[in-house]
C-alpha cells in the first residue's frame, strides 16, 4: 500500500454504522452475511493489517472496529441514481431521523439493493474504486463509504442499467456472489 498522504483514522474502537438503502426486504441472506462481517472483521488478522500503516505524524489505526447499528430507506428517498450529494444526504437523514446516532469518530456504510446506481460516484464504472467520503450534520463532520450491490439488475426503477456480467456460477465463500462480492468492496472501502 502507498500512503497518498490522505487521513489515516488512528481512533482506539471506532465505531461503524450500516444504513440499508433500498429493497432489500427479499434479500435478507445478503444483510445477514454483511452484518455478519461488519460486526467480526474488527480485531482479526485481516483488519490488523491497518495498524501497520501511519500517517505522516506517525499515527496508526488500532486495528479495532465495533458494529454499531444500522438504519434503513426502504422507500428510495433520494432515487434510484445516487450522487455523492444524495450519498451525504442518506447518512444525514438517517443521524437525523434517528436511526443511527451522530458519532464524528464513526464511520457509516450505505449499502445498496441491486435496483440503486451510482454512477456519479464511479459504482457501475468498470476499475472505479469504491466510494467514500465526509459529510456535515449540524456542524459535526461524518465519514461514509457506499457500496453499491455486485449484482445490479435492470428493472423497472432504472429500465437503462445492465445486469451485472459476473458469472453467477462461480463459487463464492457464502454461496451468495452478489453478497461476496459487497463484502469485498467493503474490505476495500475500510
């Protein structure tokens, strides 16, 4: 990994919040398997790695990542082509509305269902990496990553997108491709 002089979160247990963007109300396997590994990866091995990489002042991460909680926009409050803008805004609604608490030291992971894009943001665009950035809510600033569904499908919501052209024979760690392939953006994103 190469430092491109960027924050490096040196916090002690920082905390992450999941906020459910979409319909994933027939996908309960792809929310089990996420949730499974956003509440585990904090102090393993894999997520250790992070502790090894200071910024310029020499802080480093611990290593450590608690699940929060999660939020959820069943109902599409910001449409089915997310910008960044509408990103912020999901977080936002969410720490408003009260789902998730406000948290500067936490991190808040949008999750989307296969009908969401986000071209905007490079979800979609073939070598994009995934999406991530700050937002404001009464005047505290909060971190957040998007991670788009792997297995984005045409629909009547978005009759223009392309189904995904992963080959969904291939054999996954969870058996669930488009699950899989989520937590790997995950893994990237954190």
């Amino acid at each position: 990994m190469i430092y491109h002089n960027g924050e490096v979160i040196d916090w002690r247990n920082p905390v992450v919040y999941v906020i459910w963007y979409g319909n994933f109300g027939a996908d309960i396997e792809t929310q089990l398997i996420l949730a499974d590994f956003t509440s585990g990866i904090g102090s393993t091995p894999y997520f250790q790695i992070n502790s090894t990489y200071p910024d310029a002042s020499g802080h480093t991460p611990s290593g450590a990542l608690t699940y929060g909680g999660a939020g959820a926009d069943p109902n599409y409050s910001h449409g089915v082509e997310l910008t960044a803008s509408d990103i912020r805004g999901i977080v936002a609604d969410s720490i408003l509305g009260g789902q998730v608490p406000l948290d500067p030291s936490a991190v808040y992971i949008v999750f989307a269902s296969p009908d969401v894009s986000s071209t905007a943001t490079g979800f979609c665009i073939p070598n994009a990496p995934p999406h991530h950035g700050y937002g404001v809510v009464n005047g505290s600033t909060f971190r957040y990553g998007f991670v788009g569904h792997a297995l984005r499908v045409r629909s009547s919501r978005h009759p223009s997108s392309k189904p995904s052209t992963m080959a969904s024979h291939l054999p996954t760690p969870n058996g669930n491709l488009g699950a899989d392939a989520m937590v790997s953006t995950l893994a990237h994103v954190a």
